[in-house]
C-alpha cells in the first residue's frame, strides 16, 4: 500500500505520511520510503497494526 505525504520539516529530516490501514493485516510491517530522486530506504518491521 502507498502513503502520502502530507509534511516534512523544514530540514527535511523528518515527514507526516497518510494511508489506509483500514485492510492491512494485524503484526509488523516492513517501510520502504522512495524519493522522487530513485534514492529508497527499507525498515524492516517499522510499521506495527493493532486490531
């Protein structure tokens, strides 16, 4: 599932994503963050969803 961004900080070190979790199953997700340059990050097990 995708976010959105909806802020980041000034010194871009930090954003505010919105997203449906509405049908993600409960337990740890996996985060990757793209930037429109091609540069990625991959977290594993940063997202957790509670029922």
């Amino acid at each position: 599932m995708a976010g959105v961004v909806t802020s980041v900080s000034a010194d871009h070190t930090a954003a505010t994503v919105t997203g449906d979790l509405t049908k993600a199953a409960p337990g740890a997700w996996d985060l990757m963050v793209a930037s429109t340059s091609g540069e990625a990050l991959f977290i594993p097990k940063a997202l957790t969803v509670s029922p």
